[in-house]
C-alpha cells in the first residue's frame, strides 16, 4: 500500500499521525570531569545481548512540574533493560537505570560489556562510573553536544515520547496528562512491558526485543540432554 493511499485512509477515518516535540537540553558536561574514551564510534550494532548498552535521560512534563526519565537499552535486542524517574536530573537518577538494568540482568554475565552514554556531569559522576566499576562495565562516553554520538538512545526517547508523551491515548488508560511523578511513572513501566513484549521493530525484523533474545538463546545454548 502506497503512502499517498495510507494518507487518504487515516483522512477518512480521522486519524492523526503522531508527531515528535523538539528537544530540549538536558546534557551539562562537567568541564572538571575526566570522560572515558568514545569506545563506540557510532557503531551501534552488537552481535549478542549484553555486548553493548547506551544510557541517557529524557523529561516529561507534569501538572506538578518536570519529571526526568532514564533509560538503560540493549542495543542488540532494544530491550530497555534498566530506567528510572525523578523529579531531579541528579547522579542518583542515572545510577539507580543502571542499577535496575545490572538487576534484570542478574541471571546472565555481563562480562566485556560496554555501556555507552553521553558527556552529562550525570555519566561523568564518581557515584555512577564507581557503580560501572564495580559491576565490571567499561564506560564509553561521546563528544559534548552531538547528538549523533548517542544516537540510539536519542532515538529510543524520540519513539517514548511520540508514543506515549506526544500521543498518549493510544496507548494507555494512563496515558497523560500526568499529575505528578507517581502517575507518570505508571504509564513508563507499562509502556516499557509492551515495548520490550509486544512492539514489533523494523530493524529486528519485525520482532519484539523478547523474540529476540529468547531466539539467540535458543541458538546459542545447548539443547537439553
């Protein structure tokens, strides 16, 4: 079916395409920091779960005011492994994402994983690289002020936002407006349980981020005896 046809049936039925809201700024770099090197290069692909993950932080607006999220993706699969809300864009924010993402993670290794942020102070903290440290991750940071350099995660907030910020009731009985954090927190872990579930996404060849990884372990593990 053609895009001209397409257009011409959501006309008819009164459908609007949902539509993506210009970003603002939530990356300040520490000028004081030291940042790991870019072991990234914008080459997000990855050849097994675990191998690579990029991690940023988004907001989300609420009738009680700003509410910032974090999230932790897989880029293998494009699980959202880990993610957080706070009413603050602190350290805690994007430790407590990794955190949730080192717990989902608890059954498998993650030996040799990289994990792939941007230069915020966030990323470049002693209390977020301590926790990258001791779970045995090594940091992998871009430039200061391109988004290009954390491309997939700008990407994961874009399609956040669009189907669930930008055009909530679509989705969810919870979809928005928001009162305040708890609501919003709410609508995020049941988009995320449907996003990682049930989405199917074009570049896993229309399979969900589950498929996907449970169809590697079926590959790579031996069968049992």
């Amino acid at each position: 079916m053609g895009r001209d046809q397409v257009a011409r049936l959501m006309k008819r039925q009164g459908i609007c395409g949902a539509t993506r809201a210009k970003k603002r700024f939530t990356t300040h770099a520490d000028p004081g920091a030291v940042r790991a090197p870019d072991l990234v290069n914008r080459d997000f692909t990855a050849t097994r779960p675990d191998q690579l993950w990029v991690a940023d932080f988004t907001y989300c607006s609420t009738w009680s005011g700003i509410v910032y999220v974090a999230f932790v993706t897989d880029v293998f699969s494009r699980r959202i492994v880990g993610w957080k809300a706070a009413r603050s864009m602190t350290a805690a924010l994007v430790t407590d994402a990794l955190n949730m993402a080192a717990w989902t993670r608890r059954h498998t290794t993650i030996d040799d994983l990289i994990c792939h942020t941007d230069a915020g102070s966030q990323y470049t903290s002693i209390l977020y690289t301590d926790r990258l440290e001791e779970f045995g991750v090594a940091p992998s940071i871009g430039t200061v002020g391109d988004s290009y350099d954390n491309a997939m995660a700008e990407t994961m907030f874009g399609i956040f936002k669009t189907e669930l910020h930008r055009n909530p009731a679509a989705l969810a009985d919870n979809g928005g407006p928001w009162k305040g954090l708890d609501d919003l927190e709410i609508a995020t872990c049941a988009w995320i349980s449907w996003f990682n579930d049930e989405r199917i996404h074009g570049e896993l060849d229309d399979l969900t981020p589950a498929q996907v990884e449970a169809d590697y372990r079926q590959r790579t593990q031996p069968s049992a005896a």
